[in-house]
C-alpha cells in the first residue's frame, strides 16, 4: 500500500467504527502485502458476517410538566383560606389583608410600602394591584375603591350576611 493510500485507509477508520474482526483482516491484508481492492473485498465480507452492532436504546421523550392554571391556584387558595380564615404568614396576602379591612382601606403606596417592610422586593404598582384583586377573589369580596381626594384607596367589600330559611 503506497503512503496516499495509508492515510486514506486510516482517515476512513476515524470516521466509521470498524469491529476488531474487520481491523484484523485489514492488517492481515497489508502486513501480506495484498492490494487495497482486495482487503476492502475482504474486510466488507468479514463485515457482512457480523452481526449488527447493538443500537443504543434512545430514552423515551419526557412529557413537559403540565402547567398549573391560574383556576386551580384559587381554589386551593380559596380552600385553605375557609379552613383557616388566613393567609399563610410571610406572605404579601399576610400583610396586605389587614390593611383591605380597615375602615379607611389601603392605597398602593402604602401596600408597597408594606410588602418592602416584610422584606419583599420593590414591586411594580400592578403587581400589587393584581395581589389585591386576588385578596378579594380568595375571601369571596368585592375589592371597592373608597377614594380620599386624589388618592386611590382600596377596601374590601363589608361580608353580606347569610339569610337564614325562616321555619314555619
């Protein structure tokens, strides 16, 4: 085998796998000194015997996490909230019930204020807003504004009370 054809020869072996029976006849073939068309015959034979090489098993796709609705998030929350008459503590639904009761309501400066104070990031205006809106839809209120001059102020609904069947 000329030197042209050595490096085409292992240039070749680099990019296919090649099964030791095969490596075997293929150095059997140039340390006898036969030509490079009858070890490639040779070598093809001996690789159409073989059996074929075992494929590795690819792992089956993994479903994506199914993603939790905005739905069942407030039921749950509606659900713990009748159990216990609550929020769970350290939460901004913690500090910022307090604040819906009272007479006089909570603007969203001082909700921000609130959250900050707990230890909570600076938060947007609207992401407080969203955590009053949700406040009101866990305790089964109304959100109501209750305005002092240009100040928005927010306050949760008075509880209706329950008619009772009269028995007669």
């Amino acid at each position: 085998m000329t030197d042209r054809n050595a490096r085409r020869a292992a240039k070749k072996s680099q990019k296919a796998p090649v099964s030791p029976a095969v490596e075997a006849v293929i150095k059997e073939g140039q340390d006898l000194g036969h030509t490079e068309a009858s070890i490639v015959a040779e070598a093809a034979a001996v690789a159409a015997t073989e059996a074929p090489a075992p494929v590795a098993e690819t792992p089956a796709p993994v479903a994506a996490p199914e993603k939790v609705k905005w739905a069942d998030t407030m039921k749950k929350a509606q659900a713990s909230f009748a159990k216990t008459g609550a929020f769970r503590e350290g939460t901004n639904r913690f500090v910022l019930y307090p604040l819906l009761n009272r007479e006089e309501g909570v603007s969203l400066q001082e909700a921000s204020a609130a959250t900050q104070e707990r230890g909570g990031k600076l938060r947007q205006l609207s992401s407080i807003h969203t955590d009053l809106h949700d406040i009101a839809k866990i305790t089964d209120r109304k959100l109501v504004r209750c305005d002092k001059g240009d100040l928005k102020r927010y306050k949760l609904a008075p509880v209706a009370p329950v008619a009772e069947e009269v028995k007669a």
